[in-house]
C-alpha cells in the first residue's frame, strides 16, 4: 500500500535539528501497539522526559503538522495507512512521592507504565491503585480514558493532572475539570472533536500508607482473576464499553461470535469482547470483526455498543490488499 507523507523534507530537517538521530521517518507502528497492528507514521519519536514530550508537540504545532501520542498502544487499533504527520511515543517515566498530611501524593509522569507504578507503590506500602495492576499501557492514556477493574478507576485517585493545550501552554487540571464519567474524560471527549489534542504530560494520585502484605495480596488477586478471565496475546482490552445493564462479552457470546474469524483476527474463545490477532492481522481485518459484532448484536438485542478502542488512521480509504 502506497501512502502520501504530510510532512515536508524542511520539516524534518527542523525535528532533526532538535531531536537527531532520535526522530525517526517512515516507521511501522505495529511494534508500538498491544494488538501489534498498524501501518507506519511519517514522522516517529520515541521520547523520554516530559520535557522532550512538550517540545515536540509545541513544534508539531507550530508547524502545523498533525501529531498523536502513543502510551502504551494498548486502547487504539491504527489502521493499516497508518498515521499521517507526528507520532509521540511516550516513554517519560520519572516518579515522585510526597507527603501530605493525610497522605502520600505520588507524582508519575505520562509515559510511566501504570502497572509497574501500581507495583512499586505497593512496595513502598502505598495503597490505592491496587485495581490497575495488570492493565497494560501509560499514566497518560490510563487518565485520558479513566482506566478502572474491579471497582476502581483513575477518578477515584486522580489529585491532578498536568496537561499541555495547544496554543495556551501548560496548565494544571483538577479532578472535576478532568469531567470524568465511565471510561471517558474531557480530554478524550474532546479527541472526539479537535485535531489538535491536549497532551497530559505528568499526573498526581492521591494515595494512603497500609501494610505491603495486604496490598500485595490484594494486587496478587486482582491479577489472578485477569489471568483467569482474559485471553492472552495480541489485543486491545476490552472492544466495546459495557452497556448499560449489559455486558459487551455477554452480548457478543450469545450472538454466537466466540472464535469467529476474519483473516488473521478473532474474537477470543475466552472473552467475547476481546479480539485478538494470531499473528500477521490487519487492522481492515479487526475492523471487519468490530462490523460484525456491532450489527449483530444490534439485530439481535437492539443494542448498539460503543466502542471503547479508539480507532487512528485513515479509515476510509484502506484498500485490502
Ligand atoms: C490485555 C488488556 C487488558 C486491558 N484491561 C483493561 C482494564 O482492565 N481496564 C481498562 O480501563 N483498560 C484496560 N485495557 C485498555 C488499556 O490498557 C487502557 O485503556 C490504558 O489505560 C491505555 O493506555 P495506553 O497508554 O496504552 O494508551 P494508548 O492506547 O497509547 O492511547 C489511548 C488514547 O490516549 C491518548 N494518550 C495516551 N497518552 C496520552 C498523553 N500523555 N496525553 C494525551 N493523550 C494521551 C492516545 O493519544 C489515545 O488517544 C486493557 C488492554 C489490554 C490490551
């Protein structure tokens, strides 16, 4: 498949001036993703420090050139073109704590992975986000979305978030202004809407001191069901969001789609609302699978589900190859 690049050579030059060998053009973005799909992006950075993170995104702005940010790739299926413009890979992932006098605030930039934050805060006897060990990805995407299991989620913890906007700067968001609601928060509402996104480049959680033995127990639980529930492998997580007095697995089990396949992509035995690749995928075929289960839910319960894994790219023009 042949892609048209957004991005002038000039344009690259400047990005090279600025971040050097570490800027890297015409990459595949499969590697980046959990469900290891996804063609490639024009332009890729992998950075490391919250601070290389705003300087790039200030630049992609002020050159007008579309950026995106991957945490973990773990909530988004790319499709098989791939992205146009910038692509962030966000590996920021210095950590901090602080006490309050009611507790510990514990300080993550975006590109730290939530689950070994959750782990190491347990070690230093912190509680509070016990219920995000074993989800995959980024403290940024997991604010983004409101990442939650087993009855907790970021709303629960989330002090404040430090977000870039474009064109306004650096600005501190409180928890209400984050507007939470199940697995959604006015950032991603806005994705929706906007080209240029806002960027969460570090997060606070509030977090209360109990014994190690009593979070490591409860963690270790926590991932014992996951592992029992969930499929391993190549996946998104969860396809759609749970509707409401339904679940999304339950629905797609009994419309009969468990194991059903289309080219390398199958919605899991184990879990019905996850849909894994065997292999060499594509995203034509993954989105093929979500067409299926959406419909034929729809038809044989009246539900229409929505989707919780974002899809990226250019959709429309995507031909099988
Ligand atoms: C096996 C498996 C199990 C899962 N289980 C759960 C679960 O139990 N609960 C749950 O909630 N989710 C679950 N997920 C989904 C996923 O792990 C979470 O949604 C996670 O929080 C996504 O984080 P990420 O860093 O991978 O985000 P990405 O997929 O990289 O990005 C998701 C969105 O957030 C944006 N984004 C990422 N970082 C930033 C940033 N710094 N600033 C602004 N925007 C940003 C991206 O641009 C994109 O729009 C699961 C996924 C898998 C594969």
């Amino acid at each position: 498949m042949t892609v048209k690049t957004a991005v002038s050579e000039i344009t690259i030059e400047r990005f090279r001036e600025e971040f050097g060998d570490a800027l890297q053009t015409n990459v595949p973005l499969a590697r980046y993703t959990s469900a290891r799909v996804g063609g490639p992006a024009d332009m890729v950075l992998v950075v490391h420090n919250a601070g290389d993170l705003l300087t790039a995104v200030q630049l992609a702005y002020t050159k007008r050139i579309p950026y995106f940010i991957i945490g973990g790739g773990s909530n988004i299926l790319i499709s098989d073109s791939g992205i146009r413009g910038l692509v962030i890979v966000n590996r920021a992932r210095q950590v901090s704590f602080r006490h309050t006098g009611l507790g510990v605030v514990c300080t993550a930039e975006s590109g730290m992975n939530l689950s070994s934050l959750t782990r190491q805060c347990i070690g230093k006897g912190l509680g509070g986000l016990e219920w995000a060990v074993g989800i995959p990805g980024t403290v940024g995407g997991a604010v983004v979305g409101n990442a939650g299991a087993h009855g907790g989620d970021i709303q629960a913890i989330l002090q404040a978030a430090t977000v870039w906007e474009p064109g306004r700067g650096v600005t501190v968001y409180s928890n209400e202004k984050m507007a939470y609601a199940y697995r959604t928060s006015e950032l991603k509402r806005d994705q929706e809407k906007i080209r240029t996104r806002r960027v969460v480049l570090a997060a606070e959680f509030k977090l209360k001191p109990a014994p190690v033995e009593i979070l490591t127990a409860r963690a270790d639980g926590f991932n014992a069901k996951r592992k029992q529930s969930q499929p391993g492998g190549a996946s998104m997580g969860s396809m759609f969001k749970n509707p409401e007095n339904y679940y999304a697995g339950y629905l797609i089990e009994t419309a009969g789609l468990k194991g059903f396949q289309i080219g390398n992509a199958r919605i899991s035995e184990k879990h019905a609302n996850f849909f894994v690749s065997d292999g060499d995928a594509k995203a034509e075929d993954i989105r093929d699978l979500i067409a299926e289960a959406w419909n034929s839910v729809r038809e044989q319960f009246g539900v229409e589900m929505d989707l919780e894994v974002e899809l990226i790219g250019n959709w429309e023009f995507d031909e099988r190859s």
